[in-house]
C-alpha cells in the first residue's frame, strides 16, 4: 500500500490557535469614539512595572513563603 500523501491544507500549522485574530473587529480601531474609550480604561493604570519594585515584589513574596 501506497502512503497517503498530506494535502496543503493539512500541512498548514494554525498560526492563531486561541482565535485572537477572529475575535478583534479591526474596523473598530479606527472609530475615535473606541480609541476614546480605550485610552481613558488604561491611562491610569501603567504599561510595566519598574524592575526595582518588581523585584522587591518577587523579594517579599518569596519571604512570605519562607516564613
């Protein structure tokens, strides 16, 4: 018996596996009154933390544990 060769399809890896891309309306991004509303849910909270309070975090956290 001959192999069963794998078609395109089958060969093709999904590249979005939890459906990130499906579940974002791009249309929308460029309505003001969205981009409005997006800015003011994250202008109050920062993007990162800086790497000495994240580190005295990590520090403490770990000395909770150990006590």
């Amino acid at each position: 018996m001959k192999a069963k060769k794998q078609t395109a399809k089958e060969k093709m890896t999904n590249k979005d596996p939890f459906g990130f891309n499906k579940a974002i309306n791009y249309d929308k991004l460029n309505d003001p009154k969205i981009l409005k509303t997006l800015e003011d849910i994250f202008k109050d909270k920062p993007m990162y933390e800086t790497p000495q309070s994240a580190y005295k975090k990590a520090v403490n956290t770990l000395k909770r544990k150990v006590r």
